[in-house]
C-alpha cells in the first residue's frame, strides 16, 4: 500500500482479503466464491469513489493555480503539467488493471444479459492464463503475473521519483511509497514458512478461483488511486491559498504553505 493514511473502510477491506484468501485453503465452497464476488464489488465501489475525490481535488488545485495566473501570479504556473503527468500515469495504469479485469470475466465466463460470472470457481485456466509455465523464469512463470509485476513495479517507481521531486525533508526519501509487489519472504502477512519460500507470482495466483483474482485486482486498483491522492496533496501543499470545493456552492481556504 501506499505510504498515506487507510480509511477505515479500506482497512477493513484488505484485511477480508487476507481472511477469504487463507479461507481458500481450507475451502472453497460456494459461500467463499459468494465472499469474494461481495468484496470484489466492493473494492470496486472503493476505487471508483478514491478516483472521483481525486479528480476533484486535482481540478481544485488547477483551478486555484489558474485563478493566480488571471491575477498575474504564475509561481504555480510549473506545477500544472505536474497534474497533468500524476493523472495521465494513474490513468493508464488504471486503464491496464481495467483491462486485466475485463479478460478474467471472459474466463469465468461473464454472462452478458445479467453480468454475472458463471465460473467463479474456474481455477485451472486462470491460473495458466497468470503463470503460464510455472516452472520458467525461476518460478516467476511467463504469464499475466509477471506482466503486472512490472507495470506496478513502474508505476510505484515513477510515483516515489515525482514525490522526490517536490520532497523539501531534509532526508527526502526516495521510496515515499511502499511496493505494491512484496516477496512473501519480505511480507510480514506472510508467516506460513512453506510460502515465504514462493516467488510473488506463485504465492499470488496459485491455483486461485478466478473471483478471487478479481477481487484482487480491484484491490491495485485502489492502491493505484491511494498514490494518485498523496501525490495530488504533495502538490496542493506547494500551493499557496489553495481553496477546496465542497460543493457547488461552498469553498473554504485552506492553510497555505510556501512552495519550496
């Protein structure tokens, strides 16, 4: 996850993924399968609603820059293409789960009239769709798995080079934002010893039901959106006089801060 503040709710919601996840070992039954499609929902709830707030915030720091700008101020004025840069990068990641998600409904076989998955419990095709050959590649496979390794992995590391930039700490950190990949041998979650020994790739998508994979993947999702927000508040920090919409009608300043 992301080094910035958890709702709650979004506490609550990757610790039932950790739950159903170790419940899969035990059973897989309809009830679980029932479970995962539940909190796949609401991940996707989750995420979607993250990426509206963000889109807010991002058009009320342009907003604000743009309002100095009419006043002849343009000390902000660098900081839109940097807006501009954190949204197109969460897009297209976002865009790339989307798509990810989109091809696991085919294999759990969506039903197009009422939009529920058939196959839920479909376990042997997903899991050669993410590890293909499990063995390759020194157990990493050569399926989706290692493709998303790497566009997460981007991701994160373009994320925590941009915060860097506009880091004024005296030791600015340069991993500002925590992986979203993490070895089970490196995971704290992971205690079972026989695991810790699996690549990411194994221990994630083994011989997992294909709503399970969903639910997951909505689960980046909001990761995604989650570095989006604490790169958009680095930059409405810089702002100085930064106002926030409520909602149409209703604005308050906020404490400004001096742009470093």
């Amino acid at each position: 996850m992301a080094d910035s503040k958890l709702s709650p709710r979004q506490k609550m919601i990757n610790m039932m993924y950790l739950v159903l996840t170790a419940m899969l070992a035990l059973n897989v039954s309809a009830e679980i399968l029932q479970a995962f499609d539940s909190l796949r929902a609401s991940l996707h709830e989750t995420a979607s609603a993250h990426g509206d707030n963000n889109s807010d915030l991002s058009k009320d720091i342009r907003r604000t820059i743009e309002n100095q700008e009419k006043g002849d101020n343009h000390k902000y004025s660098a900081l839109k293409p940097v807006l501009t840069d954190i949204n197109t990068q969460t897009t297209q990641t976002i865009s790339y789960l989307d798509g990810l998600i989109a091809e696991l409904e085919e294999i759990g076989d969506k039903d197009p009239v009422t939009g529920e998955l058939i196959r839920k419990e479909e376990t042997t095709k997903n899991y050669s769709w993410w590890l293909g050959n499990d063995q390759s590649n020194d157990g990493h496979g050569d399926g989706k798995a290692v493709e998303l390794r790497k566009k997460l992995t981007e991701f994160i590391t373009w994320a925590n080079a941009n915060y860097l930039k506009y880091d004024s700490s005296a030791k600015p950190n340069p991993t500002h934002f925590k992986s979203l990949v993490i070895e089970p041998s490196e995971d704290p979650n992971v205690t079972a010893t026989t695991s810790k020994g699996h690549t990411w790739e194994y221990f994630n998508f083994h011989e997992k039901p294909v709503i399970a994979d969903m639910a997951l993947v909505e689960k980046f999702k909001m990761d995604v959106r989650d570095v989006q927000a604490g790169l958009l508040n680095q930059v409405k920090g810089l702002v100085a006089g930064f106002t926030y919409t409520v909602d149409s009608l209703i604005a308050f300043e906020a404490p400004s801060s001096e742009v470093v």
